[in-house]
C-alpha cells in the first residue's frame, strides 16, 4: 500500500524533518486515532467519580481559551444531554472579568476547565475564583500536563477531578492538534458519563474512519490550489470546528491565509461577501439530516453561483455519529489542510511564526485584582 502525503512526510529522515520544520506537527496529526483510544480508556474508568461530580448539579460552565474555546464548544452539546439549556461553553477570559454573568450565585453546578498547558493564566485565574468565591461549584478539569498549576490548583480540593491526558497528547509544534481532539474526546465523556462501553465504541468507530483515510484525502491538492481565503462553515457543534478549523490556517499559515468561520444559515446574511474567485469553501456537514436540508440548500447555492474558486463538503461515516464527534473527524482534515498550505507557502510548520505574537502559552498577561479577589 503506497503511503499518503502526510505518511511520506512522517516517514523522511528525522535530518530532513527537522531542518523543513515538520519533525513535530505531522506526526502529531497522524497519532490522534491512537491517542482517542488511550483516551477513552483513561477516562472511562472514571465514570463513577464523573456521576458523582455531576449529581444534583444544576448548571455547567465549560471553560477555556483558543483552541480550548473551541474544544469546549464542541463538548457543550454533550453537556446538553444533561443539562439542557444549562450547558454553556465559555471563554475563560469571560469568565475571568464576570464571573457574575455565567456562575448563579447560590445554585449548585460544576465548572469544567480545559487547557493543553494548564498554564494559561486566565484559566487558572477564573478557576481560583470561582472556587474562592462560588464554593457550591464542583470543579473538573482536562489538561495535558499533569505538574501544571490547573492540575495542582484541582488536587487542593478531594472532590474535584482532574483528567491529565497522555504526554503525547501534549503538542510539540505550534499548532495544537493531538491536545485539542483528545481533549474533546475526555470531555464529552466526563460531561455524560452514562454508558461507558457504548462511548468507547463509538470512539473506536470513530478512530478507525479516520485511520482509513488519514492524509490520503484532497488536502494537499487543495493546497496546491494556491487559495488566498479560506471559509468555514458548520452548523451548532460543527461551528465550533469550523472555529478551530479557522485557527489552525492561521496558526500554521502566520495569519497570512485570511480565514473565516460561521454558521451556514447565518454566511448568508452578509459574511457571504467573504467569498472571491480566489477563495475556498469547506462546508462541514452535520450529521441529522433535519439540519442537512438546510446547509445543502447553500451549499447547492454556492457550487451554482460559481463565485468560489472551491466549494468543499467534507462528511464523516456513519449515521450514528454526534455531531461532536463528527466535529473531531473534520478537524484532522482542517489540520491536514492547514499543515499544506503552511508548506505550500514556505513556512515551517513546526513554527511558523516569527514575530513573538503566538506562543504555546499564551504572554504578556497581567492578572489584576478582581472583584472580592
């Protein structure tokens, strides 16, 4: 079986890789079907002590920055099964400056924070507060570094639980990959924990649809396109990848690729203007087909309007896939594509940047006193 670009380029020589800057990043997309299964297996064992976090809580906060943000948003529709219209994914920078707008006071709930680094300052700020200042508020956590201050910060208090996924779900290139997926897939877990054995099948599928086409797909042809925009478009939890699609043209690229994600129903009213012969349209589609009469109807609209340079439907198997986990599946191709049009463009994927602007954890912030801080 003849390899795929991203397995060619996983396979040079360590010499070459390091020298074109792809030592870290492409392997660290081609390991995520095995980091999902170790990811399930450390999580759903743990199914016990996640009910009991959860039980009699009335509300959940699910908490984070960048492609935290966006991991979070991709758990809220889990959290939903539980919490209906209690379930909010928020920015922890939010939720650093009003507390007040997104934790009720005097009900019990339960805040979950998820950070790669479990450094970022706003997020292991938001989550002190709140634990001075909402004590009702059950806290749990995902991080990829099990010394970070959130990991210690959740061990100071024996009820709170705080899942640290494996090292190698800890990225080393820039661009955050292996972090974000694993982290979606241990927190939709522990956010609905109800049948252990059925969410670990349901990862499994998942892991093995994308293991049968990981970078054998269109992307490096793409990229070869030359496309000088890029728009995203995903309906609910698909506008959350499409969101952390966006991030990662721009992490890989140096913000040199304009990028653009929204809701299908929504790109109409405006955005739409986005589009130019140069342009290329990736429209994440989601899995109920009630929702699917509409995104198919713009997205018939666009292909016939011949305005785009590319309109591209990307689509997961499997009709009984959530659309969380159809979210993951279309974050390895929006993490393939961006890793070719980083080299399409001649950057070093492994660190495209360097202006000092985006670092692994985030600098130059100052936490100030807050409210009853």
């Amino acid at each position: 079986m003849s390899l795929s670009p991203l397995q060619r380029i996983v396979a040079e020589d360590e010499a070459a890789r390091k020298q074109k800057g792809t030592f870290h990043t492409p392997a660290e997309i081609l390991q995520q079907p095995w980091l999902w299964r170790e990811t399930a297996g450390r999580v759903t064992p743990l199914a016990d002590r996640a009910r009991s976090t959860l039980k009699g809580r009335e509300f959940i906060v699910i908490s984070g920055a960048g492609s935290s943000l966006h991991a979070g948003r991709l758990i809220e529709d889990a959290a939903r099964a539980r919490f209906g219209a209690d379930a909010h994914a928020v920015s922890c920078t939010d939720l650093l400056l009003r507390a007040e707008s997104y934790v009720p006071k005097g009900r019990p709930g339960v805040l979950l924070s998820l950070s790669r680094s479990g450094e970022s300052p706003e997020t292991v700020e938001a989550a002190r507060r709140i634990s001075e200042a909402y004590p009702q508020v059950a806290q749990m956590a995902v991080v990829c570094n099990a010394q970070s201050s959130l990991a210690k910060l959740m061990a100071a208090r024996p009820e709170n639980l705080c899942v640290a996924l494996h090292e190698k779900a800890y990225d080393r290139g820039l661009a955050t990959t292996s972090s974000v997926t694993s982290t979606v897939v241990a927190g939709r877990f522990l956010v609905d924990p109800s049948d252990p054995a059925e969410y670990s099948d349901r990862i499994e599928r998942l892991a093995k649809s994308v293991e049968s086409g990981l970078g054998g797909g269109p992307e490096e042809a793409l990229a070869a396109l030359n496309p000088e925009r890029v728009i995203f478009l995903g309906s609910g939890a698909l506008e959350a990848a499409a969101q952390e699609a966006a991030h990662k043209v721009l992490e890989l690229t140096d913000g040199q690729v304009p990028v653009m994600a929204r809701s299908p129903l929504e790109f109409r009213h405006g955005p739409i203007a986005f589009i130019t012969p140069k342009t290329l349209v990736v429209f994440l589609i989601h899995p109920e087909p009630d929702i699917q009469l509409y995104e198919r109807d713009l997205l018939n609209q666009l292909v016939a309007s011949k305005t785009a340079l590319k309109v591209l439907e990307v689509s997961g198997e499997g009709g009984d896939r959530r659309a969380g986990e159809q979210g993951i599946f279309c974050l390895v191709f929006a993490q393939i594509l961006s890793l070719f049009l980083s080299l399409r463009r001649g950057f070093i994927p492994d660190r495209p940047h360097d202006r000092g602007l985006v670092n692994p954890v985030v600098q130059g912030v100052k936490i100030h006193p807050g409210k009853g801080a």
